[in-house]
C-alpha cells in the first residue's frame, strides 16, 4: 500500500498547488510525508501539533478537494503527528489524530474553516489562528522585513553584521562555556542538545556579539541555510503590524521558513501575551523541525518575569550559558585586539591603566578607547596615561576609582608619615607595611577596583598581599583598641571626601 498512498498524495498535491499560492504551498505541504492508505483512509504526518492545526484551521477545504478527488466519496484524512524526534537510539514518537469530515465533494465557500477544525486544538492556539483567518494570499509572501523577495540568501535580509565574527570574540573565563557552546552550535546547527542556545548576561558583555557571530558562521559555512536575527522588539512590532493588516499568516509561514532564528532580548516579550502566543507556535514548529533557536536575555530563565511557564520550560530544554564582567587579561586582550584591528598604538603603561579601570564591561570600554583615539587626533596628540585618565573622568559617570585610590594611597602616607612612593616600593620597613595595609584595606573598602587591580597599584603585587593586608588590618581593629582609633581618625576623612 505504500506506493498507493505515495500516488494518491503526488495526485493530491496536484489539485492542492492549483488552489493556494506558492510559497503556502512549499511552506505547509512540501513538509508532509504519506504514511499509509487504507480502506479509504490517508494518513499523512506532519512536523508538529501547530503544524496540524494550521492545516485543520486554514486548508481543511482544499484538503477534502483534494481527497475527495483522488480516493472519493468515502476518502476519509488522518494525521500521524511527531510530538518527539527520537534519537540515534530511539525512533520519533508520532500522535494520530483523525479529521472527522468525509470528503463528500468540494467544500462549500461559506463553511467556517474553524467550524471545521476537528483535532483538538487549545483555545489560545484558536486565537491565533482565528486572528489569522484573513482570505488566502494568491501571491507571493509579504516579508515582515519588507524585503523585495520573501528569502534572500544575504547579510542584509539575516539582519545580521558581518563584524561580528567568533575570531574577534576574545575568548576567557568570563564567557569561555556560551563561546564554546555557540561554536559548536554554529558547526552543527540544529544537531547538538544546545537548542535552545540561551546566552544571558548584563549590559555590554558581548551577547549580541556572540549570537551574531554564530550566525555569520552559519551563513559562511551553510549557504543553504536562512538564518534570521531579530531583536525581541522588532519582532513584537512585526507581530502586531500583521494584526493590524490581516497578514498574521504572512508572519507566521515567513519566520517557519526560518533555519536558525536569533531572538535578542526576551525579556522583552514580557507581558506581550499574544506575542508570547505566536512566539511559542513558532518556537515548536521551528524545534521540532530541527531548526536552531538561539536567544539572549539579561537574566537566566529562572528570574525572567512575565513570560509564560509554558515559555520559560521551553527555554530551558537546550543550555543556558552566562557572561560576565571580564577579568583583567581578558580586557587586555580586548584592547590589544582593538588596537590591531583599528591600526592604533597604544603604550603599555596606558593599556594595562585602561584594562584595571574599566572593570565593568566591554562596551564602556571599547567607549574609552573610541574616545581616546578621537581625543589623540583632534589634539593631534600621543595618546598617555594622562589623556587616558582625562578620558575616563567624562565616560565613567561616577567619581572615577583611580582618583580614589590616589587619594587613599595620598591621605595614608601623610598619616604614617612615610614617602608616598614608598607605598609603592619592595621595602618591608614596619611603619611602611603598615601604612600599605591599611591603604589596601580601605582601597578595598571604598573602591570598585578587584584585589589584583588594587595590587597592580601598590607596586604590582599579588593579590593574595591584598587579602593579608586586608585581613591584617581587620584582626588589629579588632585586638588593638589604638589601632581602632587610627582606623577610626582615618574612615572620617574618607567619608568627608
């Protein structure tokens, strides 16, 4: 019965593409399999539960044409739906389901195709569906992008920004697992257990750049592929435009031809309850499919709020990976990579000041570079340290911390009655030791700086002589009542600053 149910379909097909337009065509019944044909009964799977009820909300009558012509009056339709893929080891588990209406001639035009819709089918699935219910579009697809061609295999249609790129990525601790993780997606998108892809992080830590950069992989290496980037934004404006134009199909049938969709900033679909709605369709047809979804967001799944249970488990089906704040070496290897791609030159001394300043993320600090190098030219000036420190004072919104350590390193010395350099220098003499520890203890205290950027200004010592001093220094408040006194002496005037 195989070849039978394979001729019966070719010949439906037939009269299907005589009835709806091209790429609905390619999109809805170009993925449909024959199954089996027996005793007047079609069975046909389909991808996914919202493929199948896409069909029974939108195709029904075409489909009881198409069957009532090729197997008759008696020709009855069912669905064999993947609601798991398999594996290597396992084979994909399929659902049946049957549609309850003969294919008894062509169906009148005034039937409601929700009328119709015998499968079960959830009341927001309905909605959305029933938001779709505009008349057929004949023509080609109309792309939200408003691209003159419903796919084009360019940077321009993916929204994607070719500079960004995994060689330029400067690799470290801080996002050593999701760069890892995206690479691997990008050599096999869709294949490995990293689908969903969740980046998250905060601001200026290098999500947008890793997910894109995953996708220019993608493009370079898989031509074939469609791979789509979309701020979580310009998605919900997309969605809401098709309401508003009766072009919700359009929406949908564009972002399932999708093979890598990149969905930035998730967080912004919270309390977007019917963008969730379609998102969520979009997301399961795309996942069962095997295409590959990749996300951002500024928090992990667990602490997203407004977003639907359904939603968030989905999200958590793949791997979550986090950036962070980089670490001293990272930030090094940022700038030097700057420089090298900018053709800029930069002395040591500058880059290892601008590396332990900016600790907070990279795009404030690609800010200062920018700023600097536009300072070194209008002034037509070498770009030092005193430029850098100049730069830093109108980007970095707070007081800047170096001048805080300044002042520390200034008041302490004057306290104790030591050379200031000598702070900074290899000798061990008592009242210098201690006159540095106390200036590392409040440098810790009133400073943003990590305890090795506070080591690297005393002289460039380890950050382990920081946690000693630091500790030093708490056990003597503690033990010594004068000590506490001068620590005391000492807090007033770093409060008054």
């Amino acid at each position: 019965m195989l070849k039978d149910c394979r001729t019966v379909w070719v010949n439906c097909l037939r009269v299907i593409k005589a009835n709806i337009g091209e790429q609905s065509f390619k999109t809805w019944f170009q993925p449909i399999v024959p199954v089996q044909l027996h005793n007047n009964v079609l069975i046909i799977q389909v991808p996914s539960q919202f493929f199948y009820e896409w069909l029974e909300e939108h195709y029904v009558d075409v489909l009881r044409k198409a069957i009532y012509q090729e197997v008759g009056p008696e020709g009855r339709l069912e669905y064999s739906i993947v609601v798991d893929n398999g594996n290597a080891q396992t084979k994909p588990r399929t659902l049946n389901l049957p549609t309850s209406h003969k294919a008894s001639g062509p169906a009148p035009e005034a039937t409601p195709a929700a009328a119709l819709a015998s499968g079960p089918m959830s009341s927001s699935a309905r909605n959305v569906a029933a938001a779709a219910a505009a008349p057929q579009q004949q023509a080609t697809l109309r792309n939200p992008f408003e691209a003159s061609k419903a796919i084009d295999r360019n940077y321009l249609h993916s929204q994607l920004n070719h500079s960004y790129t995994f060689e330029n990525y400067i690799e470290g601790d801080c996002n050593r697992l999701s760069r890892s993780a995206g690479l691997a997606v990008a050599n096999k998108p869709g294949t490995t257990s990293f689908n969903p892809l969740m980046i998250y992080g905060g601001v200026g830590l290098g999500k947008t750049h890793l997910v894109q950069a995953i996708g220019n992989h993608i493009k370079a290496t898989n031509v074939d592929k469609f791979v789509l980037y979309v701020s979580a934004e310009k998605f919900t404006n997309q969605f809401i435009e098709s309401l508003r134009s009766n072009a919700v199909q359009d929406f949908a049938n564009f972002y399932l031809l999708v093979d890598i969709l990149i969905l930035d900033d998730v967080q912004f679909l919270s309390g977007k309850d019917k963008t969730q709605e379609m998102f969520f369709h979009i997301f399961n047809h795309l996942h069962q499919a095997g295409k590959q979804i990749v996300m951002t967001s500024d928090r992990p799944p667990r602490d997203l709020v407004g977003l639907e249970d359904r939603l968030l488990s989905r999200f958590k089906w793949g791997l979550t990976a986090d950036l962070q704040s980089p670490d001293f070496e990272t930030r090094m290897a940022i700038i030097q990579n700057k420089m090298q791609q900018d053709g800029i030159d930069i002395p040591p001394q500058v880059v290892e000041y601008l590396a332990h300043s900016v600790n907070t993320n990279v795009r404030e600090l690609e800010g200062v570079l920018i700023s600097l190098v536009a300072q070194s030219s209008l002034n037509r000036r070498e770009i030092d340290l005193e430029m850098a420190k100049q730069a830093l004072r109108h980007i970095i919104e707070e007081v800047e911390a170096e001048v805080n350590l300044d002042f520390i390193q200034k008041t302490c010395a004057e306290y104790f009655g030591v050379p200031l350099d000598l702070l900074k220098a290899k000798t061990r003499k008592k009242e210098v030791v201690t006159a540095r520890q106390v200036a590392m203890y409040f440098a810790k205290e009133h400073t943003s700086h990590s305890l090795k950027s506070i080591g690297h200004h005393f002289g460039g010592r380890d950050h382990s002589t920081v946690i000693h001093s630091v500790q030093t220094v708490s056990d003597l408040i503690d033990s010594d009542k004068s000590f506490r006194s001068t620590i005391q002496d000492l807090r007033k005037k770093f409060a008054g600053k």
